[in-house]
C-alpha cells in the first residue's frame, strides 16, 4: 500500500470515529442549537409566526411547521432552505423585518420542535443558511403538550388542513423552492 493510500484510510477511519462519536453516522440529527436558543425562538415565535403558522406550529393562514407534513423525506427540505426561506419572507406582514438573531431563534425553536436535539454550540445565521443537512421530522421522544405519553405526535384531526395556496413545492426543474398556486 502506498504512503497516500495509507494516510488516505487513516482520515477516512478518524472521520468515521468523529462521526460516531457526535451520533451522526447512527443516523441520530445533529445538535445544531443551544436550549436557550429555542426558548427565546419560541417566544419570538409566539409574537410573529403564530398568527399564520397556528400556536403548536400546526398551520392556519400559513403552513404547518413542524411533522411529517412539513418535514418529511418526500419534501426535500434542507435547513438553509427553510432558513432562507424564512429570514427573506417571513413574517408575511413585514417580511425580513426582524433581526438576524431574532431568525436563528426561530429556526433553532422550528429544529427543536422538528425533533433535533439541542446541544453546546449555538447555532448562528451563517451556518443555518450553509447548512445542507436535511430537515426531517422526528418524533419527539419527551412528553410535551404536542406529544402523548408514549412520545410520538399527539393526533389532532380537528386540526388537519388540507395543503393551502402559497405552501412550498418543489421546482421539478430547477430544484428550488416555488410557491404553488
């Protein structure tokens, strides 16, 4: 084996060790997002998302955001999407009109709400709007109001909403995010 080969393999099994170490490569999500910032996006939630979005993020005027409705496999999303998406557009009434942090407070409260766990480092607009890794949702293992005792997601068909006008679709040419009619 050649000395490339070899130091080639060396990284490969330290990153993999790294990647073990952090959960990712047991397909458990990253911790993107310290707890204090999704307390803070929850309450900047609640003044300027709830509105449209409903107060358990379970859509009204808006789309829901949070569940396999929103953040499944099937829907593509990455976080830079939706964080875009969200520090361009949203809220609806004054859109861009809150801070860069008040946005990462968002998105960190939306990840946490999505079922990503919250970890030491915080996150900030810079990595939210690089970051290719997948919004999918995730069951909730903890007991919260939203969830029932078992930990998955409380059902609400009362509040079920059939897709409205202006949710995201995918682009089937280009790949990007569109409005649909």
């Amino acid at each position: 084996m050649g000395n490339r080969t070899v130091q080639a393999v060396a990284c490969a099994l330290l990153l993999a060790a790294l990647l073990m170490q952090r959960g990712e490569a047991a397909g458990a999500p990253p911790a993107l997002y310290t707890p204090a910032q999704a307390q803070r996006g929850h309450a900047v939630f609640e003044r300027h998302c709830a509105v449209c979005h409903g107060a358990h993020l379970e859509g009204r005027v808006g789309p829901a955001l949070k569940g396999e409705k929103f953040a499944s496999v099937k829907a593509g999303f990455t976080i830079q999407q939706i964080f875009d998406l969200l520090s361009v557009e949203m809220p609806a009434y004054a859109p861009g009109s809150l801070t860069p942090k008040q946005y990462v407070q968002i998105m960190a409260f939306l990840l946490q709400q999505n079922g990503y766990p919250a970890g030491r480092n915080a996150l900030t607009a810079q990595i939210a709007s690089g970051s290719a890794v997948a919004l999918v949702y995730r069951a909730l293992r903890q007991a919260t109001p939203e969830t029932s005792t078992r930990g998955a997601p409380a059902s609400h068909p009362a509040k079920q909403k059939p897709p409205l006008s202006g949710q995201l679709s995918r682009a089937p040419s280009s790949g990007k995010r569109s409005r649909s009619p």
